[in-house]
C-alpha cells in the first residue's frame, strides 16, 4: 500500500502537502436534506443526542468522519469501558448507556467479565459497540417515530451563519460523503494520515468519489445543530472561542502546570491495535521507521516488564476460555493495545500539536470559506501511527525498555489486520485515533464568570488542597485564599470577612452543584500528559513537568447546561469532549459515559426547545435564579432515565465516601 512504500522509503510530509490553500466551492450541491436535529459526530455524544432526539419524535440527520457509530467505543477501538466501581455496581448511569451496557454483557453471558479482562468491567470487541448502537437507534426512531438519515464517511466542510433577531444561528451546513472511486481500493485501507486531505477536499480523486450535501432546517427554520466531533470542529469552523491545552494557573484550577495557558500541551491521542495470542512464536520485520522510535517505549513498571501477559489481559477483548483466570492467556485471546508510553503520542509544542490554534488554523487558510481540512496537524497523525505500529514491534521483539533496567521479548502474539479484522481496516490500526482532549468550548459570560464559562477543576477534585503541602507552598497567598474561599461551602462569608483562616476551615468534600445540571459523571482525574520535546519520540523524552498534579479521585459531578451552550450562535449546542471546562477537569469528563449523558442532554434540550420555541440560553439566563423552563427541562430529562445528579446530593451532604 502507498502508506507503507512510502514509510519505508523514509519520506515526509511536507507543510505544502499538508496545508491546500482555500477553495472557492465550485461544485454544486448534489443533496440537500432537511433535519430539526443535525448531529455532526457520531461518537458516543452523538448517538446519545441522536438517540433522545428521535425518541422525542424528530427528524434527525447525524454524519461521522468513519462508518462506524460510537467513537470511542469502535472506530476509535478503545472497547473498554471507563467506569467507577460504585457507580457500576449501582447502574447509576443515563438509560441508554446503560442498555448498552447492558448488551454488552449480554453477548458475553458465559463469562463473569466479558472479554476477560482487568481494566473494567466489560471489554469488547470494536465492532460489536457500532452494531449495538446502530439496532439502538433504529429502535429509537421506531419508539418516538422519529426519522434517522445516518451519513458514514462525512464530514462537515462549511457553515452558514446568519443573523436572525438579536443573535445568530446555523442557517445550513455544507458536508462532503466519500465512498471509494470506480476501481479504487475499499474504505478503511489506508490510515487516516493519507486520506484526511481528501476527506475534505470536495473533488473527486484517484481514491474517492464525493456527494456534497447540504444540511437545512424544515420551512419553519427551526432546527438545531450539535457539535459532537471529536476534536470540537464545528467551535473552529464557526470561530466560537474555545480554549486548548493546559490553562493557566489561578484558585479555580490550582494544580496547573503553566502559569499561563499553553495551547500546544493537550492529552496524547492514541491509534489503538489488536493483536492475537498464538500456540507458538512469532516473527516479524521492524517498520523501516521503527529506530526513529525504538528508545521511546516503556511499560513503566517492573511489575508489567517481568510479566507482559499483564498488559496483554489488561483490555484483552476477545476469551477463549470462559474458566481462565483473567491474567492467564489461551491461543486465540485477543487484546487491544491503548498504553501508556507505547501507544499514545503525545505532541506538546508549537512545531508539533496535533489540534492545530486558531492563529495555525488562520495561517494555512483553514479558516476562509472552503479552506477546512479538518483542524488537525496531518505529521503528526503519522507520527502516531508509526508510534502504534513500532509499539507492536517492540512488544514483541524488543530487548531495551525507555525507563527500566528489563524487557523481554513476548514472541507468543501476531498484529491483526485486514477488513474483517478487530479493528476493521487493511492497516490493522483504529479507523480514527482515541482522542482524549478536544477543543473546549468557552461558554457564555455570566455572573462569576467573567471570562466565560468553563467547569474547572475544584468543581470535581477529591484532592485535599487544604492538607496537601504543594498548594500552601506553591500558590500566592492571594490565590490560597481565593481557594480556599471557593471551596469554603457555607463558611464562604465568613472566610471572606476573616472570621476564620484557610487552615481552620473545613474544605468542602464534595462536587459543586449546579442549578442548570442537566447530566452526570463520575471518573478520576486522569492524565496523559504531552511530551517536552518535539518529535515526541525523541529519545529521552520527558513529559510536561507537573501535569500530573492534579491527577486524583472526584466526588460525583455534575454537568451543566451553561457548558453546553456557546457565547453566540443560538441554535448551537456542544456535546461530548467539547463541552465547556478546563484542561484538567477534561481528564475526568472525557470518558464513555460521561459523554454519553452529555450527549443524552443535548437531545433532549434540542427536542425541548424544539417543542416549546424557547432557545436553549433563554434557559440558563439569570442563573441562579429559578427558571421555570429549566426546571421542566430537568424534569424530563429525570423522567427519561437521564439522571441530573447523583442521589442526596445536596449541599449540606458531605459525604461522600462510598462514591468511590
């Protein structure tokens, strides 16, 4: 495949390659296709949007960049769901995801943990999330006798905003579909880094042939767009304010490791691989890029360096023996790979970011009428693949370990690839990489917000920031005491009159409620920090010193409506990794169900406005005062199995302890 020939032959990409200059759109419309609800995405935010949607009667239009629905759960491979024990053991989950759940296990009903692995609770194969979801949606829509128009291989090329009252809305959004050219290879041939180019040029090629379709609402005019892409690329395209990487230091988010923000530092993004347990060894040829990152790969423990079987049962997806213990492997078993210094990368610098700014997006033309080509840095989308593909090399062969004193070879195990394997592609990688860390939208300006919106780290974080010496020692005595402040619970005015000092104050312990909470989550916090230097395979390497500060458990949170709703844009709602918060609460908020609820939330305030003409900010304005369409929002949202909060949560509860 061209991919590999031109690996092998040691080539890179080119900043010409890489960056087309703007196009005038001059092909015509092939389709135009009226929706109330467009859902751009169709990860696990956007099935869930589409889900409540069409369950509330609607017609719904959702495109996704693969074929595959569910994100994380498939195209992205990471088939392991993320989920805290207690809140497992009780469902307390939004009803979709937990159906979900649900038949997941149950195709799995003859062992204990399907897929046998460690890492959770339920582990599975990629392919089996996408069919799910897709039986889940077809239900839906025959439930609320709503309608699903479901567009794989697209991607949302343009926007047109208009003025409409006092604000501004959506008014059409222009997409491109690829399917394969006459003679060409199948989809999912090559790697996302030598078809994104394409992915959103609107011409036909050697590769693929496009439909343009435009999105529009009904002859009312009312409709509703959702942001649930992976990487926020209707914020960028929209030019909505959004924040990147690490935010700079303050009370709301003390555990920075910037004093000041740094765009090009978000969490690593991951091309996950299955790879096969076998009866005998076997042999394999390095990539001929493999030396370029031989020295960067670690399992970071001698626990794991002494027994990789461990890091293969880890999010082992497919058993073959139902009475094996959990760390024993059969022929036949099959792991995915979504590790920590092997398979993630991790880009953290200018000359390197894998979402590009919004200056970057500016300056290679992405952000004139017809210049989009995805946002995304496409060298170091290959850098990515070449890091996964190495990886395997190394888990099977390798001799030498980044961090430790042992590496021994695991010789027992093969790549799978090809169309019918896990990951359902001829490269054997993910069809798209695991994203952690998307542009994050800035939320509308409101009272104690004067920068804009964003949940932020002390809104979740079980750490004692009181009895943990780094905070006293390290912040300012102006931000401890605004900590300290923000965390003061009922005490609030009388830390604020000095009535009591930090040190003798009794720090909340417990998430922060919020009046507009439309859905839940509960996860640690949770790092992948970027790397120093760049490329981030150099060898020696060094994570981003104190990324990994923040990293802890959480009390039950909340997510809010505000989060989800942009300054301007009135007819836009923002799902999934996108929503409104800082770079550290993010690590917490990013994973499956989680974005199912915000996704969940999404749909239904989209059927809500829809059904009662009242615009999705007209429910948060004067917050905290009592909004009677709020509160029949929540309602609905209860009474649909879309919990709000977690129970007895109340702000004179403060315990917590059996959260864990």
């Amino acid at each position: 495949m061209k991919f590999y020939i031109r690996l092998a032959l040691g080539l890179s990409l080119t900043s010409a390659m890489l960056t087309p200059g703007p196009q005038a759109f001059a092909r015509s419309v092939d389709r135009e296709v009226v929706c109330d609800v467009l859902v751009a995405g169709g990860g696990l935010a956007g099935v869930a949007t589409a889900y409540e949607s069409l369950k509330s009667g609607h017609r719904v239009c959702l495109t996704e960049i693969s074929d595959w629905l569910g994100g994380q759960v498939s195209a992205q491979g990471t088939s392991a769901l993320d989920e805290k024990k207690t809140q497992r053991v009780e469902l307390y989950f939004p009803q979709g995801y937990v159906e979900f759940r649900q038949r997941l296990v149950d195709r799995h009903k003859n062992q204990k943990t399907p897929g046998n692995c460690w890492v959770s609770a339920v582990c599975f194969l990629p392919k089996d999330g996408h069919e799910i979801l897709q039986k889940m949606l077809r239900e839906a829509e025959k439930q609320g006798k709503g309608k699903l128009q479901f567009f794989p291989n697209t991607v949302v090329k343009d926007l047109q905003v208009g003025t409409v009252g006092t604000g501004q809305q959506i008014q059409s959004a222009r997409s491109i579909q690829h399917s394969p050219a006459a003679g060409a290879s199948p989809l999912n041939t090559e790697p996302l880094s030598q078809t994104i180019a394409d992915t959103y040029s609107e011409d036909d090629s050697s590769r693929f042939k496009k439909t343009i379709i435009r999105f529009v609402p009904p002859a009312s005019g009312q409709w509703y767009v959702v942001e649930a892409t992976e990487t926020g690329e209707l914020l960028a395209l929209a030019d909505l304010p959004y924040r990147l990487g690490i935010d700079g230091l303050s009370y709301t988010n003390p555990s920075s490791s910037s004093a000041s923000d740094d765009p090009y530092c978000p969490q690593a993004f991951t091309y996950t691989f299955a790879m096969e347990a076998t009866a005998t060894p076997q042999t394999a040829e390095p990539p001929a890029f493999y030396p370029q990152y031989a020295k960067s790969y670690s399992f970071n423990s001698n626990q794991y360096a002494q027994a990789p079987e461990l890091v293969f049962t880890y999010r082992r997806i497919l058993s073959t023996q139902n009475s094996a213990g959990s760390k024993t492997i059969a022929p036949g078993d099959i792991s995915m790979q979504n590790w920590n210094w092997g398979n993630d990368y991790a880009p953290g610098t200018s000359a390197d970011n894998y979402l590009y700014t919004r200056q970057q997006l500016a300056e290679t033309g992405q952000l004139t009428p017809g210049g989009w080509q995805g946002g995304l840095r496409v060298s170091s989308l290959q850098g990515g693949e070449e890091q996964a593909l190495g990886y395997f090399y190394w888990f099977l062969a390798g001799t030498s370990d980044a961090k430790l004193p042992i590496k021994k070879p695991f010789p027992n195990v093969r790549f799978l690839k090809g169309f019918d394997s896990p990951m359902g592609t001829a490269h054997g990688l993910s069809k798209y990489p695991y994203i952690r860390e998307s542009r994050r939208l800035i939320g509308r300006y409101a009272y104690g917000y004067s920068n804009g919106f964003a949940i932020d780290e002390i809104s979740a974080s079980r750490k004692s920031f009181r009895d943990t010496p780094f905070y006293r020692e390290n912040l300012s005595e102006e931000t401890y005491r605004n900590l300290a402040t923000a965390l003061a619970g009922l005490r609030t005015i009388d830390v604020i009159r000095g009535k009591i000092s930090p040190q003798e104050l009794q720090w909340r312990s417990r998430a922060h409620i919020y009046p507009d909470s439309v859905g839940i989550g509960h996860y640690n916090l949770d790092f992948h920090p970027c790397m120093v230097e760049s490329p981030p395979e150099k060898p020696g390497n060094q994570e981003r010193p104190g990324e990994r500060q923040g990293a802890d458990e959480t009390y039950p949170f909340q997510i809010p409506l505000r989060a989800m709703i942009p300054p301007k844009i009135d007819n836009l709602l923002v799902a999934g990794k996108s929503i409104a918060m800082d770079h550290i609460s993010a690590s917490a908020y990013r994973v499956h169900s989680i974005e199912w609820s915000a996704g969940a939330a999404a749909g239904t305030t989209a059927s809500f406005a829809l059904e009662t003409g009242t615009m999705p900010y007209q429910l948060i304005e004067n917050l905290p005062r009592v909004n009677a369409n709020l509160e029949q929002l929540q309602k609905r949202l209860n009474a649909n199995g879309n919990p709000t909060a977690f129970p007895n949560t109340s702000i004179f509860n403060l315990n917590w302890k059996d959260w864990r």
